[in-house]
C-alpha cells in the first residue's frame, strides 16, 4: 500500500530529517528564512522520492500497459527515471545549503 503526503509529513523520519538539516544550518550560522525555505523544498522532495520509492516497491520496474486498442505489454515504470530525477534535485540542495556529509552531525541520540 502507498504511503499518502499526510502520513509521511508525520513520520519520524521526516521530522528527524528535517530536525537534522535545521541543526546544521544553525550550527554554520546560516538558519535565515532563505535558507529554512530550502529545507522545506528539500522535505517536499524527500516525500516524492519516498512515494516513488513505494511505487517502484509496489508495482516494480516493469509495469504492465494496455492502452485499449488491443496493444498491451510491459514498458518502463516512469518512477525510476523520476527517484533518480529527484535524488540529484535533492543533491543540488544540499551542496546550495553547503551540508555535505562530511558536515553531517554524529548524534547518537538521534535516530534516523
């Protein structure tokens, strides 16, 4: 079953990533209401990601098609070129933020 919007906006993992990105900023100093934007842009990506991810999980990499003209078969599920899409959008953001893993906090008490 696909996760809705509502429910991974409500999930652990979401507000821990969130969270973590947030301390970074403030730790560099850089925790402005541009910079926050770019969080929440880079949250509404981590959910699309995570509902093509569950897409590519539920339906898989090949689906099925029959556009009703008595042609059917199996082409590309259009969710794996768009994970990839998304993950360097995402990528782009981050070094846009300058939080590189390198930069990223070892936190024990935060779970991911």
């Amino acid at each position: 079953m696909l996760e809705t919007v509502k429910s991974l906006k409500e999930s652990k993992k979401f507000k821990s990533i969130k969270k973590d990105l947030v301390k970074q900023l403030e730790l560099m100093g850089a925790n402005t209401p541009t910079f926050l934007s770019q969080v929440d842009t880079y949250m509404s990506m981590w959910i699309t990601q995570e509902l093509l991810i569950a897409d590519i999980e539920d339906r898989g990499t090949y689906i099925e098609y029959d556009n009703g003209g008595g042609q059917s078969g199996t082409r590309k599920n259009d969710s794996v070129a768009d994970q990839i899409k998304v993950n360097g959008q995402m990528q782009k953001v981050l070094d846009a933020l300058g939080i590189r893993s390198s930069t990223l906090i070892n936190d024990d008490d935060d779970e991911l």
